[in-house]
C-alpha cells in the first residue's frame, strides 16, 4: 500500500482510495469497482467529506428497522470486502443478520477471494456459495438474480450497500425491505430503497454499529416509532439540499 501521510489535507479520503486500490490487487473489487468508488468520491467532496444531520436520521432508522427484523440479510460486494470487512462482520453480529457473497460482476475466483477475507476476518457462516442452495429473484437479469434459498431469498430485511441499480426494486417487489449505504442521493438504488443512509460506507457502518446496540435496548414500540416516522423522500431531498448549500457557500468564497 503506497505511504499516505496522515498531513495530507486529504489523507483519509486517499487511505479509503488505497483500500480499494489493495482490494483489487487482492482480487476481491471488480475493476468496475475502482471507478464506483470514482464516483462515490465525487459525492462525498459534495456533501462536505462528513456524515450529514439528515444521514444520521436514515442511520437511526435502519438500526431501528434491523432490530425488528426476522430474517435479516447483509449483501456483500467486492467493494464491501475491500472497505470494510471487519465492521459488516461486527454489524451482522450485532443485528443478527446473515451475510451472503452477491455479485454484479460475477466471478467465482473473486467470489473466493471474497469468502476467504470474510473469514479472515471472523465470519463463522457466509450464504451464497453452495450452489446447490442457489434459486432466482423474479425480476432482475444480472449475474445478481442467483441468490440463496436460505438468505436473500427468504430474507424480510435487505442490507444492500454500494448497490448497481437493478436489484432493489427486484427485491422491493418481492416483499422485502431494503436499506442501502450509497453516496449518490440520485441513484436509482438510493430512489427506490426504503432507507438510504447517504454517507461513505466507510464512514456510517460504525455508526450504524453504534446505533444497533444502543436501540437493542429500547421497546418494540419505540422502533416501530423510529421506522414510521422515517421518509426515505424526504431524507434523499435533505442529501440533495445539503450539496446545493455546500456548492453555494463553494461559489461564494470563490
Ligand atoms: O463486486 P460486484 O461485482 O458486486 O460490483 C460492485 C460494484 C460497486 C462495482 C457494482 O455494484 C456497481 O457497479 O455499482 P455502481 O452502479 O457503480 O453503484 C455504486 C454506488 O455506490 C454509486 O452510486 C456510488 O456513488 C456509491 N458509492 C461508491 N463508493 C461508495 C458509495 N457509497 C457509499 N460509500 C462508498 N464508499
């Protein structure tokens, strides 16, 4: 990994960069990879490099919705691996959630490698391997229709972080709620999900981590509280407001 020196004004937006950079030479991230994080950077520097008021709002929600879940599931990518393995292994630990290997660039030499960091780093079980347990999401043409009879398939709540677009609404169709981590508050994945938490991955799933064992003690009907009173809409609309004001303040100073 190339030497980032901690004065680098923007130090921990390049270490997230070299991240990626390790996890494709590791063949964990889809080359396509690389350039989703291109793109998730841009928004990041939008929304001002931190995570927004109206972020952890959709933050709260989600740890509100995972904890009511029965069957929840966490989707892995390669660009989830790479960023944060340890952190969604600790998140599906806290949230009693499954993890299942799905790809959008389907390839079982990446799927190992994936599989083998996963446990590296502590996970005991990861769906979306045996392909004997393998059926099909209605709806979806992408290598992403193979899912697990015993995860995504059958799961009620979806953790779908830095997701490509077609999938939610194939899930939302199929009953099931959908939250995803993506920059972008104009994606089509961030449009359609129930909760979108619009903040770096990298950034929110400790705070998501954080919130799930705080809320794990309150009742059930103060989550049910938190989720109804979540607007995906209008959280997206904050997301959206804050980088206009961040771009005007920007063009003021210029
Ligand atoms: O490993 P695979 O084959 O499943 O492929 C994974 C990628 C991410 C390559 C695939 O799902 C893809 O092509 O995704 P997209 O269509 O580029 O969408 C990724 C979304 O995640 C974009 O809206 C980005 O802005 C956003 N994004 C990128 N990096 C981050 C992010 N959101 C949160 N945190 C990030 N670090």
């Amino acid at each position: 990994m190339t030497l980032i020196p901690k004065s680098h004004p923007r130090a921990k937006s390049l270490l997230i960069r070299e991240k990626l950079v390790s996890g494709f030479d590791k063949g964990l991230v889809a080359k396509e990879g690389l350039l989703a994080q291109g793109r998730g950077e841009a928004f990041d520097y939008l929304l001002g490099e931190k995570t927004t008021k109206a972020a952890k709002h959709a933050i709260k929600a989600a740890a509100a919705q995972l904890l009511q879940a029965q069957r929840p599931v966490i989707s892995i990518n390669g660009n989830i691996a790479a960023l944060c393995p340890k952190e969604v292994i600790k998140l599906s630990k806290q949230i009693k959630a499954k993890l299942e290997v799905n790809l959008f660039y389907s390839n079982e030499k990446r799927k190992q490698a994936i599989i083998k960091t996963l446990k590296k780093n502590g996970a005991k079980e990861i769906l979306g391997t045996n392909s004997a347990n393998s059926t099909r999401l209605p709806g979806i043409d992408s290598a992403r229709r193979v899912v697990d009879k015993n995860g995504i398939f059958v799961a009620d709540v979806v953790v779908v972080p830095l997701e490509d677009g077609d999938r939610t609404m194939a899930l939302r169709n199929a009953g099931k709620t959908v939250i995803t981590f993506d920059l972008n508050p104009l994606s089509r994945t961030s449009q359609t999900a129930n909760i979108t938490i619009v903040d770096n991955v990298t950034r929110a799933i400790e705070l998501l981590i954080a919130e799930s064992k705080r809320l794990a003690k309150k009742k059930e009907k103060s989550l049910e509280k938190i989720i109804t009173n979540f607007d995906n809409k209008k959280n997206l609309t904050e997301n959206v407001i804050q980088i206009k004001n961040n771009l005007t303040r920007r063009a003021r100073i210029a």
